[in-house]
C-alpha cells in the first residue's frame, strides 16, 4: 500500500486527480482509518467537483484528526450542494477549533460567498468588513488579497461602485496579475469626478 500511496501522492501533485483518487479510493477501502488518505481522497474528488463523494472522506478526516483545516473545503462542498445551513454550522465549528488564519480566511470567504448566493449581500459584506478584512495593509499577504477581492466584488455588486474600485485597486497594486482584477477595474471605468456648480455666486445686494 505505501506505493499506491505514493503513486497517489504524486498524480495529486501533478494535479491528475482523476488518477489520484482512483489510486487513493484503493488504499481508502484498504486502510479507511489513515487520516492523510482520506485527505488527499477528498481533494482530488474535491478538485473534480465531486462534492457529494468528497464529503464522507473530509468528515472521516475531521473524525480520525479533530481537526478544522479542512473545514472551509467541507464548506464550499455544502456549499456547492445547495445547504447554507450546513455551511453555516459547519463555520461555527471552524471558529471554535482555533485554526491559523489562512484556514479561518478561507473559511470566512466561503460564507460569504454562501450568504451572498442566497441574496443576503449585507450579511455577506458584514461578515467580512467586521472581521477587518477591508483594513488597509501594509504587506498584504495572500490572504488579504482574497479578502479585499471578494469585498470588492461583493462592493460591486451591492452598487458601491467607489469602494470596489478602491478595493480592486488595492489588489493590483499589490499584485498586477492576480485574478481578473485588471479587467474588473476596466469594466468598473474610471472614478467619477463631482460634477463643478457653473452658477457663480452673485454679489449681495
């Protein structure tokens, strides 16, 4: 099993995951209580978008582990099927196992996105720019680049033109090739300017 495994391993990182998870499904059925199989099983379904068949193998994962790091993807799987309670249950759950940050961002943006699919853009804005994750940074890390883009679409698409173009602007100037976010200021065009008053104030009589 430790070739399968390997052989698994690396169609993963090759990312040919219909064969990774042909290959781990085998050491799965061989050895179901090895955390990392169930793992790695998940992902390449989950890369798939096999939602439903990556599901069991991320809650075996949490089961055998205790842990969360997995939870956003688990997630977006609920969310994916169409069950926003579950996504919302299952960040409950993130927020209590204190995860690192990448993991509690991700987590955070896949709500978002869940709230903001079943039209609840303010609370999917809330949920974000009360956790500071429209805060100016000086440094910003991956992280902060994913939150001020999902904001600024979110922004966009609640009408508040201005303050997604500030925050798209914002990511290209950290990074220039991340996303679409060029053609997402090109789209928004340029800030308009407040149109000047041609009435001249008239003397006092």
């Amino acid at each position: 099993m430790t070739e399968r495994m390997a052989a698994g391993i690396g169609a993963y990182d090759r990312q040919r995951y219909r064969d990774a998870a042909r290959i781990l499904n085998v050491v799965a059925d061989a050895i179901p209580t090895a955390p990392s199989v169930r793992e790695l099983l998940a992902l390449s379904l989950y890369h798939q978008g096999y939602w439903k068949a990556a599901l069991p193998h991320l809650e075996a994962f949490a089961a055998l582990t205790g842990s969360v790091d997995q939870h956003p993807v688990r997630m977006d799987c609920q969310r994916a099927l169409g069950r926003p309670k579950r996504v919302e249950s299952l960040w409950n759950e993130l927020r209590q196992g204190s995860p690192d940050a990448e993991v509690l961002t991700e987590g955070r943006l896949v709500l978002a996105g869940t709230r903001a699919e079943h039209d609840d853009l303010a609370g999917a804005i809330a949920l974000l720019t009360d956790a500071g994750a429209g805060r100016l940074v000086r440094n910003p890390a991956e992280r902060h680049l994913r939150q001020w883009y999902v904001l600024a679409d979110l922004m966009e698409r609640s009408g508040d033109l201005p303050k997604a173009r500030e925050l798209f602007l914002r990511v290209q100037v950290a990074d220039p090739e991340a996303y679409d976010v060029s053609d997402r200021l090109a789209a928004l065009g340029p800030p308009t300017r407040p149109r000047r008053s041609s009435n001249k104030p008239r003397a006092d009589r």
